[in-house]
C-alpha cells in the first residue's frame, strides 16, 4: 500500500478507533453529524431547537455572561421548543437535554464556574421533579481543563466535553486530557479564532496524523472539521479526510430561526468572494473592551470601521501587525470610530457594527430554514 493510500486508510479508520466514536454515538438523538456553533445574537432559542428538532446537535452560546438567571432562564425557554424531551421515569445516561452549551473559558474564569455548575445540575431544565443537564459542554480559547475537571466530577454519567482547537499542538493536547470531541478550527472560520491558524483542508489531515500517532494514550476522540464549510461538497471533502462531522456557524446565521436581523442576513447572502470581502481584526474586541487575549482574533464582514483599521495600518507601516493597529487607532481616533461605535450600537447600524463571518459566506444564496440547509449540507435535497 503506498504512503498516501496508508494515510487515508489511517483518516477514514481514526473514528472507527477506541475512544468517543462518532457523533451519532456521542448523544442518542443526534441523527445527523452537525452541530451549530455558540453564535451570540445568533444562536438564539428558536434556532437551537430548530437543530435539535432535526436531528443535530446545537450548541448554546454561553458567551459573555453576567447574568445567571438570565442563562438558565433562557436554556429554559429553549427547552420548551425542542420536541420530546419529556424525561424517563428514571434517571439513565441518555438522559439529557438535546443540546450542548458552549463557553468561553478566559471569560469563565473571570466570571467562576457558578453557571457551569448549576447547568450541570440540570437548572435550565423546565422540569420540576428531574432535572436533566445539557448533553455536551463546549469549551474554547483559553485553559478548559479546570472546566473539564469539573465536568467530570459534577455532571451526570455521560456527560460530553467538546474542545476547540486552532493547533496541532492543542489537539494532542485535548487527546491527552481525554476530552470528548475535538473540533478543529481553520482561519476560514467566522467570529474568533487563533491569529496564527492554518487553513482547515491543512490543518484537519494533519490534526488527524498526529492524533493517530500519539502514544501517550489510545483513545481517539471525535474529530470534526469547523471553518468556512457551507456546502454539501465541503462536507463530503472532510468526511473523506476523517472527520466526524461538522461545525457550521455562518452558513445557520442566514436561515429563518436565527434571531438575527433580516437586512443582516441579506447582506450576508449578498456577499461574495468571502475570502476577499472578510478579514480578520481585533479592531471591535477593542472597541467593545472586552480584554480578548493575545493571539486571538475575528473575521467579519468588511464594513467601514475594518475600512479605516486597514488605511490607519498601511499609513504607518508593518510595526502595527497582528492587530496591534486596532488598538493604536482608538487610542489617537484621528477618524472619530469610538463617537462613530456608540452611534452605531445604539442603532445596530452593520455597517459599522461587527458582521461575524466565515469565508464560506460566498456560498450561501439564499435564505431557508435550518433544517432545509441542513439537508442541503449533507445533500439529501437539492
């Protein structure tokens, strides 16, 4: 067998092999390999349960929480939309709600792990008499293990861990620390990231290799593949690498669930070339002061704000790379963006607000419900 036919049996086999399994084995109602990423202003109640309802996994994003109650009231009201999850008269493993929760871990060791516990208690469950936690946690940018740990000493048998990763590196890492699901995120990728990332079609066969070769421990976890995937080839293109599903964000941000609003969502369909027309920035981090660590950026949309950040770099040169420049450019505001930001927020004007999107975005023409793009996505109906 030649070296390339021994690497691609190694991709197909990696979820065959001890550990997690598939997706479909990670949580029994899940009938389909796709998971909605945590989206803030996007991943909203309705849009949940729509992917619950057809069979995938979603993800609620936790996000920048203050408010507790607020959290678990909303997992509450998520929960009344989402079909037949009345509880067993007993408590078993597969008892659990049909979603996950996904958190940012530099933000929830600002806040404390009092949220995470009580959702691992089941308190955004609507029952009154068995409370059942969500399915899965998902933990990016930052130390999860804390996290992790408490996972696994307070959640209920059967409780997944799903981590983000933008490196090698970090997904041996994951492996090592046992988690779950690995989900492998490449720059195409909408909302935040690593500054430093491969593109996915590299990273993912490489991830895979070095999962696969890691002799520190035998279990393989689920792969799945995340970043500017909108269309059923792109899926059938990882699959074939090894991966054991996908995670989608900008392809559910235009659908008819997702509370975002309608003229945004237009103008993602209308959007071409994503490559060309999103760019990466720390420029609105900045401006909301949200204190994002170094090396973490997002891509939008390009609007006029990511306009005067790309001018300000060129006038002053390479010194301000890596998105130093963003920074540089609200602390003089030659051009009046911080007047301009409180003007736009309290108008939700997008044209200066932040459009978070991947570079698939170019792919996507026209708007439907969740559930019709995720048959689109994996090609049951054209």
């Amino acid at each position: 067998m030649s070296t390339s036919n021994k690497l691609l049996h190694t991709f197909r086999h990696l979820t065959r092999a001890t550990g997690s399994g598939t997706v479909r084995s990670l949580v029994p109602r899940v009938t389909r390999p796709i998971l909605s990423a945590p989206m803030n202003g996007w991943s909203g109640p309705n849009l949940v349960a729509a992917v619950a309802n057809h069979g995938g996994l979603p993800i609620y994003p936790i996000g920048y929480y203050t408010d507790p109650a607020k959290i678990l009231q909303e997992l509450k009201n998520t929960t009344t939309l989402i079909h037949d999850v009345d509880p067993p008269a007993t408590p078993n493993n597969t008892d659990f709600l049909p979603y996950a929760v996904g958190f940012i871990s530099f933000w929830l060791e600002r806040q404390g792990p009092e949220l995470l516990l009580a959702i691992l208690r089941g308190e955004g469950d609507t029952s009154s008499t068995h409370k059942r936690p969500p399915a899965a946690y998902w933990f990016s940018f930052g130390d999860y293990r804390p996290y992790l740990a408490l996972v696994r000493e307070h959640g209920r048998p059967g409780s997944k861990v799903i981590v983000q990763v933008n490196t090698v590196q970090e997904a041996v890492e994951a492996q090592n620390n046992k988690v779950d699901v690995i989900v492998v995120q490449g720059t195409e990728a909408g909302g935040h990231g690593a500054q430093k990332v491969s593109p996915l079609m590299t990273l993912l066969p490489e991830v895979l290799h070095a999962l696969h070769e890691n002799k520190t421990t035998s279990l393989v976890p689920a792969v799945l593949a995340a970043g500017g995937i909108s269309t059923a080839l792109q899926f059938k293109a990882v699959e074939s690498m090894g991966a054991s599903g996908v995670v989608i964000g900008t392809g559910f941000m235009p659908t008819d669930e997702a509370p975002g609003p309608q003229w945004a969502k237009d103008r993602l369909l209308k959007t071409q070339d994503g490559g060309v027309n999103t760019v990466r920035t720390r420029i609105f981090d900045a401006l909301r002061e949200f204190d994002w660590p170094e090396g973490y950026d997002g891509r939008v949309v390009r609007n006029l704000v990511t306009e005067r950040e790309a001018k300000y770099e060129q006038a002053h040169g390479s010194e301000f790379n890596e998105g130093a420049a963003a920074f540089k450019l609200l602390k003089e505001d030659h051009s009046g963006v911080k007047a301009d930001w409180v003007k736009a927020t309290a108008e939700q004007d997008f044209n200066l607000l932040p459009l978070w999107s991947g570079t698939g975005v170019g792919l996507l023409k026209k708007q439907m419900s969740a559930a019709a793009f995720m048959d689109l996505l994996l090609g049951e109906k054209q």
